[in-house]
C-alpha cells in the first residue's frame, strides 16, 4: 500500500541554520505530494504541493523537489526563523483516487532557538 | 483563505457515554470531509471519508458502529464517539475540501479525555 516516511524529530536548530527534513513515499500510482505545517494550538496547513515528477514546490522560503527516481520530497530552507518552530507533515495523495484523501508521514517537530 | 471550525476544542467524558464533535466549513461549501485521529508524537490516522448526503467510508479497522459521522449538510460533519472508553483519548481532527478541488483545509481539533 502507500506510505510515507520522514525522518523523526524533533530537529533543533539555530536561527539562520540551513533546514532539511527527510521525505520518502511508496505508491502504486503517480501521485501529488504534499507538506503540512502545523504550528502551536493550530490546525494543519498547507505549506506547499508537486503534482508531478520535477515539479518543485516552494512556498515561504521552504522548497521541496518531486524525485520520481529517488521517491523523495525533501523539505529545505535556506535560514530557518524562530517563527518556523512547528510540526512538519510530509503527504501524499493518489491521484487516481477521486477522493483525495492524504496519507501522512509521522511529522518531523522543528524547533528553532535564537 | 478556507476556515474549518471544530467544537468544541476540548472534551472530557465519563466512560460508558457518548460524546459528539462538530466540523463546520465557514466560508465554502465542503463537499467532502474527513476524519482523523492523532495520537501523541504519532502521525494523522484517516478514519473515514463523507460526501454530503451520503454515508460516510471508512478505513479499515474503524469501527463505524462506535465512531458514527453524519455530513447532513454542505457546511457541517459530525462524528459521535459512542460508548467511549478510555482508549478512545485522542485528538481528533477533520477537514474538508470542495467539490473540483484536491486541497483540504484542517480544523484545529478536539481533544477528547474519556476517564
């Protein structure tokens, strides 16, 4: 079935800090992937999509490429604020399922310190 | 942007009772939602799926007797945990989506304690 692992947490960095969080997937088909942001006392939020194999997502100043090849959509930001301090989800949907339902990975919790 | 709302926020119930948890889409008509339930440090488990006026599917191994959903209308979902126990405690987050568009906006969940 399909599945998605990240890398567990939680990741400590220091403001400015280069960020990459670990995402890879195993599907049937070809589908859209996805990272979520959750922040403190929130609900889950978009932070960016691929639909499609090279497509790079970005949003916020993080970015993830879809690697087909590697079945991987790894998160990264150059310098991470203090304000990106949240709980990662890395996600993917079937598109060939009309529902669109996510599958998630197990969240990745950021911490950044001043 | 899209808002979903949940309430209430928290719950606390006595074991043996029944106890029901609101989703509402504020400013779009959700043709579909979801159910979820987060355990802690653990990743978002779909419990099932329900498009407006119809019932609701569910993912293997949930039991559709105990965690009832109804999604009577285009703005609101419900699911009543019956006869909660202890091991029901969660997190239970919904979001919806409408009708042509894949992305789901997420409530911010409930948090039901059964004692």
């Amino acid at each position: 079935g399909n599945s998605v692992t990240q890398m567990e947490g939680p990741v400590t960095l220091s403001e400015e800090a280069f960020l990459t969080i670990n995402c890879t997937y195993t599907a049937t088909g070809y589908p859209s992937l996805f990272w979520y942001v959750q922040y403190p006392g929130e609900g889950l939020q978009l932070l960016l999509k691929a639909t499609k194999a090279d497509d790079k997502g970005s949003n916020k100043g993080f970015e993830a490429t879809y690697r087909k090849e590697t079945t991987s959509f790894h998160l990264e930001k150059g310098s991470v604020q203090v304000s990106d301090s949240a709980v990662y989800f890395c996600a993917l949907s079937e598109t060939m399922d009309s529902s669109y339902k996510l599958i998630f990975g197990s969240g990745t919790r950021l911490l950044v310190r001043p | 942007g899209a808002v979903v709302s949940q309430h209430p926020s928290w719950v606390i119930c006595k074991s043996g009772t029944s106890v029901k948890i609101e989703c509402r889409s504020l400013d779009f008509q959700a043709t579909t939602m979801f159910w979820y339930r987060q355990f802690p440090k653990q990743s978002l488990m779909l419990m099932a799926t329900s498009n407006e006026g119809s019932k609701a599917t569910y993912e293997q191994g949930v039991e559709k007797d105990k965690f009832l959903i109804n999604h009577a209308s285009l703005t609101l979902s419900t699911l009543t945990v019956t006869s909660a126990h202890p091991e029901d405690s969660s997190f239970y987050i919904c979001s919806a989506r409408s009708q042509n568009s894949y992305e789901q906006y997420f409530g911010p969940g409930t948090r039901l304690t059964v004692t």
